[in-house]
C-alpha cells in the first residue's frame, strides 16, 4: 500500500462511521476549545499589559531615599520591588535635582513633595467645602491606570505656583455638572489645610484643568506643594532639611533610563521603573497561562482514552478486514501507519474544530468586554483575547499529535493479528 492509499483509506474509515468519530473527536474539540480561549485570554492580557505601561512610558523613573518614600499618601514602605537601600545618601537634595536634570538623556524631573496621609485639606469654592486629598507620587496613579493622558477640560500642565488640577471627582463634589467643566478653567479656589487641633491656612490657587480621575483629588504646583508642608510642620524650608519625598524622571529613550537606574543605585538611591512592573507583570501572566493550560490538558486527557477506545473497536470490528489487507500484501507497518493515520485524522478534525469555535468564541468577548468598560468608564482598550498564528498553528499540531498518541497502541495491536486468525474472526 502506497501512503496515499493509507490516508484515502484511513479518511475513508473516519467518514464511515460519523457519529462514532465525532463523538470521539468531541473531548478533543473540547480540550482544544478551553486551550485557545485561555491562552488567547493569556495573550491578550499580556498585550495590554505591555502597552497601557508603554503608553505611560517605561523611560520614566521614580527616584525615592533610601529609607524609602516618607510623608506621602499611599501605603508605608512602597519601595523599588525589592531592590535593598544603602546609606549612603539620606534624603534627595535641591542640589540633586539640579543634577539630575543636567545629566545626559533626562528629558525632565519632576520632584515631589507630599503631605502626611493624616493631614485635612479642604476645597472652599462657591461657598462650597469639600474634602479633598492631594495626589500622591506619580506611580502610584499609573499602577491603576486612573490617570488618563487627555485632559478632560483645560490643562494638566502645572506652573511652578498658584495652579491647580481638579479631578472630575472632586469638581462633582463642589457641586459642578460635567457641562460645566469647562467654565471652571481660571477660576479661584481656596486650599484649606487644617489640624487635628483646629488650626487652618488657607492658599489661594487658579483652577488649569480637569482630569479624568473619578477620585476627589487634586494636584497643586510644586511651590505650593512645599508651602503647605512648611507651614505643616511649622518650618521655614522644609525641603533644605528633610528633601523632596520623592523625584520623577523622564529620560529620552529606555536605553538612557536603564542607564540612569543602574547610576542612581550605584549612588544609594531607590529607583523603581515600570520596566520592572511589566516584567514582573510578564512573569506572571507566563504562569497563569501556564496553569490555563494544565488546565485544558485535563480534557485532552480523556479525549485521548476516547479516541483509543474508538481505535480499539474499530480494530475489533475491522479484523477480518485487516487479515483480507495481510492476505493481498500489506505488511504490518503499513497497517500499524494506516490505523496511526486515522486517529490522527480525528484528532485534527478536533483540533481545527475546536480552534475555530475558540476563535470564534474570543471574537465574540472581544465585542462585549469594550462594551462593560465603557459602562464602567475603565480607559482601556483593545483586544483581551488574541489567536496568535502561533497558538492557531500549536493548537492544531497538539490536537493532532494526541490523536497520534491514543492510536498508537490500538495500531499496534493491529499490526500483531495473525493473517489467518484474523480470516477466521466473525
């Protein structure tokens, strides 16, 4: 027998009995299905997660003290992932700043100055008095994806004093509709900072813009910033004696910004970036897809004793068959490849069933899920679930090599009967 007589005949056999085929091709169809949707799932998270960070941008960094960010909103300890600190240098210095933005490929530093958490500030406007927190370190906003590049009315651009950044939050808490956002550029508010015993002070500020933050938060110039800590802590330079908590920089390309990191590292300083996030983000997205696939192996798993148990009765009804096939020539490999070719064949037709309704199934919740994030006002966009050629390409040759698996032993079996028993049976 020539080997395309082995797949006419082993094709032949499948379409002979349907129903008995499709149903064995079914745990395959099933295994094959979960496989692509979770890796595609997989896949397509990954891709969010590497380009909303590359949308905010893995050449900038966060510069904190050693002893890690102090005074600021969000939780204590919020350091570089792990990266140990030196003593080396205790605070980050106005000369520091100054440095920083001279060296090769920063484009920009941004330094930071933050209230402790327990501190009140008020918004006083229209008669209006609201509660308000003033926007912790940068990072902190990206981790979450809640600060949106787009300005919703106005600028996110601050001077070195008198400015402030109103979120939408806190501009519906004064009271002000979303019609109305945009009458609220230059406008003036008071900033009220307030003690446990009572004490205020007020700042006056000029309203620039609206973000997209649905948070009561605002951000204020970094002069205004360092007024409101001075007055805090009853001090007259509070950044000359404890430094900035915390500094941004943006350099020109990735390349400057590992550069930097390593330097400001060999200085004593944390330096936290979101290229680590996105590898640590990668790492684990690598082992969920692993586990999504332990998972749809399960199937395949007993899709493969389902297909060995149609092998093994299609033996049973076929031996006269085969001892008519041993009688007219054929050898034993010739009947062992014949029965390999057609478990193979169900395992294909499984696995190009089963990566089509997969694909079709991803292209289905790629349609719904844009749908609950615009009702949830999430800004995120694009496909969650991807079909690679390489997982279409992975998907079919794992469904085919099962059914390569489970025919291997029936087939062998086959090429073992005696010619002459195998005349005899009935």
């Amino acid at each position: 027998m020539t080997i395309q007589d082995q797949i006419r005949t082993a094709l032949a056999n499948v379409a002979r009995r349907k129903l008995r085929s499709a149903l064995a091709s079914l745990g395959v169809v099933v295994g094959t299905l979960t496989i692509v949707v979770m890796v595609s799932l997989a896949a397509g998270v990954r891709q969010q997660i590497n380009r909303q960070f590359a949308s905010l941008g893995l050449d900038r960094l966060t510069v904190n003290p050693p002893g890690g960010r102090r005074g600021g909103f969000g939780p204590d300890g919020f350091d570089d992932y792990g990266n140990g600190s030196s003593s080396r240098k205790q605070v980050i210095t106005v000369e520091d700043v100054s440095r920083w933005k001279g060296s090769p490929g920063v484009v920009q530093v941004i330094p930071e100055v933050n209230l402790p958490g327990w501190a009140a500030l008020i918004l006083a406007f229209r008669g209006t008095n609201q509660a308000v927190r003033l926007n912790g370190p940068e990072p902190m906003r990206w981790m979450f994806f809640d600060a949106p590049s787009e300005p919703v009315a106005g600028s996110l651009d601050l001077p070195e004093s008198g400015g402030l950044v109103l979120s939408q939050g806190a501009a519906r808490a004064l009271g002000v509709s979303s019609n109305d956002f945009s009458g609220l550029i230059g406008q003036g508010v008071e900033a009220i900072l307030r003690t446990s015993r009572g004490e205020t002070q007020s700042f006056s500020l000029r309203i620039l813009g609206i973000s997209g933050e649905r948070t009561r938060n605002i951000d204020v110039s970094i002069t205004d910033r360092i007024a409101m800590k001075n007055w805090w802590f009853n001090s007259t330079n509070e950044v000359q004696r404890e430094g900035y908590d915390s500094a941004i920089i943006r350099s020109t390309d990735v390349i400057h910004a590992v550069a930097l990191t390593a330097q400001l590292r060999r200085e004593g300083f944390q330096v936290q970036s979101l290229e680590m996030v996105v590898e640590v983000a990668n790492r684990i997205v690598t082992a969920i897809t692993v586990m999504f696939s332990l998972i749809a192996g399960i199937a395949l798993l007993v899709a493969t004793i389902g297909i060995a148990n149609t092998m093994v009765m299609a033996i049973y009804e076929r031996t006269r068959e085969i001892g008519i096939l041993k009688a007219m020539g054929a050898s034993s490999r010739e009947i062992r490849q014949m029965f390999m070719l057609e478990a193979g064949s169900i395992g294909l037709i499984g696995g190009v069933l089963g990566l089509l309704l997969g694909w079709l199934a991803g292209l289905g919740m790629n349609q719904v899920i844009p749908v609950y994030l615009r009702y949830r006002q999430l800004p995120v966009r694009g496909d969650f679930f991807v079909v690679t050629p390489g997982l279409a390409l992975g998907a079919i040759l794992f469904a085919t090599f099962i059914g390569l698996v489970a025919g291997l032993l029936p087939a062998q079996r086959a090429a073992k009967l005696d010619p002459l028993q195998a005349l005899r049976h009935e």
